[in-house]
C-alpha cells in the first residue's frame, strides 16, 4: 500500500472528525464524541494551536491520524501526550500505525521532550503488545483519573 506521513491541514478536519468516531466505536463510546469539524479547526490551526496532528494519507483519502499536545512533567519538564492514533480498521495490520507511531517518536526527539505518553485501555491487547514491542512501559499500578464537564460544574455548584 502506497501512503504518506505528513501534518494535518485544515480541510483534513473533516476526515479526522471521521477517524475519531471510528475510535470511539471500537472503544464501545459510540456516542461520546462531542467534538465538532469546526473546533478541531478552531483548537488546531487557530492563532494558539493547542494540538498537533499528523495523517496518513492513502489514495488521497486518510486512512489514519495521531494527535498529540504540549505537557509539563514536574520531573521531568517538557512532554508531549499522544491523545489518539487511529487507523482505519479496515487498514489495521498494514503498517500505518507503526507509521504514525514513528512519527509521533521522531516528532517528540525533535520537540526535545523528556518523555512522550498515553493512554491505552486494559482490554486492548494489542495495543499493548505493540507498545511494549517498541520500548514503551505500560504503568498497571496507575489510574486514570479525570473531572469531566458535569463533574466540574457540580464541584463548583454551578
């Protein structure tokens, strides 16, 4: 298969809108997505980009994305979060997310982090088996904690 590597645009938000509900199917939220074509805009090429993407293009449509953000580790100092790699299912075994996973890998070198992460679900054991392939330590004794919108607001008693 012939593809490319390269940074998102803007009018590939469509497409990463399309891989992003393709994810949350496969991770059993098909309905969690709230994200709209016109935030991803907005939120990754506006005047203060709050993310990075890269696609991979195959027969001029995208077949896959990885999207990653700025963090600051107090041990550490500068890290990158990678938020989601995605490829088609459709295309899953034909190289394009080790593809992608490099990229993201060169791309931490040259941004000078000390660390990249993410997240990855329990179940997903081939996900794991791929990370732990490439070097990467899954932490089993850390949990993901979060505070989501309602959460926030209830804390606050708004």
């Amino acid at each position: 298969m012939d593809y490319i590597i390269r940074d998102a645009r803007p009018e590939d938000m469509g497409q990463v809108l399309e891989l992003i509900k393709e994810l949350a199917e496969f991770e059993k939220e098909p309905d969690a997505v709230e994200i709209t074509e016109k935030d991803l805009l907005q939120d990754g090429f506006g005047e203060k980009p709050l993310f990075h993407c890269f696609v991979a293009e195959a027969n001029g449509h995208l077949a896959g994305m990885a999207l990653v953000y700025e963090r600051y580790s107090t041990w550490k100092g500068k890290t990158i979060h990678l938020e989601d790699l995605i490829v088609r299912q459709v295309l899953r075994g034909t190289g394009l997310g080790s593809a992608l996973f490099s990229r993201v890998i060169a791309y931490g070198h040259e941004q000078g982090v000390k660390r990249i992460e993410w997240a990855v679900l329990d179940w997903n054991d081939g996900a794991i088996r791929f990370y732990e392939r490439n070097g990467a330590r899954v932490l089993r004794d850390w949990d993901t904690v979060q505070l989501d919108e309602e959460g926030i607001k209830k804390f606050l008693s708004i």
